[in-house]
C-alpha cells in the first residue's frame, strides 16, 4: 500500500512539475495541449491547475493557465463581501445547489452573488451561462471554463462597483434567464422583499421580470425592520436561502405565509 502511494506521489511530482517547466519557459499552456503530452484527461489537468492556483504557482484562464505574473489583476471595490463571510458563502453554495447544467442564470451586485460566482467557478461539472451587472462577479468568471458570461450596460455606481441605469435595464430586458439569484435590503412577510430605494433596486426588478425562478439569498439579518419601496411580493420568491441563525419568529412567520425557506 505504501509503494502505491509513493507512486502515485510521484506521479503527481511529475505532472505538476512538468506545468510548472512549461509555463517558466513559455509563460502559458493550453490543457488540451497538457493532456495530450502526458496522456491523463484534461479533467485531471485542471484539477492539478486548481491545486496549483490555490498555492500561488499559477493563474489559471480560459482553456489553460498563464504564469503567476503574467495574470491581470483586476482591484475592485469590495463594499460589504467581506462581512459575515462563513453565512454567505454557505448561502452562496446552497445557491449553486439550484443550477442546472445548462441552464442561465442572473446574478446581482450583491456580495453573496460574488460567492456564487467564486462557487460557479471552482465547480466546472456545470456548464452555465450568466448574466450579470456585477464588476466583482463578471472578474471571477471572465476565465472560468464552464462559463458562457455576459455583462450588461450602463454607468458604474454601488458599493461594490456595479453597472446601473437605464442602459442596463433595457439591456436585460432583451434577456430571458431560466433563474434569477438575487439579494435585498429586507424581507417583510406583510409586503414583501423591500428596498431603501436605490439604482441598484431597478436592476433587481428587471432581473426578476425577465426570469422564470426567482432565488433570494439573504443573511439571517435582514428579516424584519422598516423600508421604502417594494421590490417584489415575496410570491415571486421560489425560495429564500439565509443562514441557520434565523429567529424563531421569523422561521414561524415564514410557515405562516408559506414562504419557502432553506436554512444553511
């Protein structure tokens, strides 16, 4: 047992080495180019490339990998994405839990969207197409593999840099997604999802009336409190995903008005 497993040790050795040669002398590979070399499955290439990348050896692209310094680095504003970070990202996978193979999808300018996004990226066996005004979302998926991605138009504003107005809302218009992921300011089981009022409000409204399914992620935090505009009644929710910390009252409001909820 021990002999297979300093085999298969070297293999690796062998295999990660060989990427790392190839790309210190030509500065990218292509995975279908790896694969052929070596004879393993592309599957086993990006696996070693995501290992790789995740120690810093690499950055990897659409189709392949590039060396670390030859990557560009895109700095974005993260506004709240790195609050209550353990919720969101269990939120944001139970969110990509719902995604089909083929299926399209909108994605806001919320920080749980930019989780999905990351959870849309790590996991290739999906092959999606998104939809998204999202500056954070559109830079983690413009070299994800599994990703056919489109941005909409409009002027760049938000917390986390978004594209809002007029020029994006009729861009999405001329979309139809097979599910929207959005998040709110609020949920209030009387009216219904709730906003302050804000550009980014429109944006959520088309998202939701050019769909068919609508997924509202949400930490447990938003339940409850005062607001200003309605964004949608919550019968248009298909479901809400929030985090395991939600008050009883509100778990009990949701049986009440027959609100799916799926706690994480």
């Amino acid at each position: 047992m021990r002999m297979v497993k300093d085999m298969n040790r070297k293999e690796s050795l062998k295999i990660e080495d060989y990427i790392l040669t190839q790309l210190k002398n030509h500065g990218e590979i292509r995975n279908n180019e790896v694969s052929k070399q070596l004879g393993v499955s592309e599957v086993t290439i990006r696996n070693y490339l995501k290992k790789l990348e995740s120690k810093g050896d690499l950055k990897r692209t659409h189709g392949g990998a590039v060396r670390k310094e030859e990557s560009l680095d895109l700095i974005v504003r993260p506004g709240n994405v790195f609050i209550k970070i353990e919720e969101k990202v269990r939120i944001a996978k139970r969110a990509y839990s719902y995604i089909m193979d083929k299926e399209t999808v909108f994605i806001d300018d919320s920080s749980i969207g930019y989780y999905l996004a990351k959870e849309i990226k790590e996991d290739d066996s999906k092959h999606i197409i998104v939809i998204t005004n999202s500056l954070g979302v559109a830079a983690e998926l413009s070299e994800a593999e599994n990703t056919i991605l489109y941005m909409t138009g409009g002027q760049v504003g938000g917390k986390i840099p978004a594209l809002m107005g007029d020029i994006a809302i009729d861009n999405i218009s001329q979309f139809k997604a097979d599910k929207a992921f959005v998040s709110a300011y609020g949920v209030n089981f009387q009216v219904g999802v709730t906003s302050i009022g804000s550009p980014q409000m429109q944006i959520k409204k088309a998202f939701i009336e050019n769909t068919n399914e609508v997924y509202l992620m949400v930490d447990s935090e938003r339940f409850g409190g005062g607001y200003v505009m309605v964004v949608c009644p919550l019968s248009r929710i298909r479901k809400i995903i929030t985090d395991k910390n939600l008050e009883n009252k509100n778990r009990l409001l949701a049986l009440e008005h027959q609100v799916d909820i799926d706690l994480v």
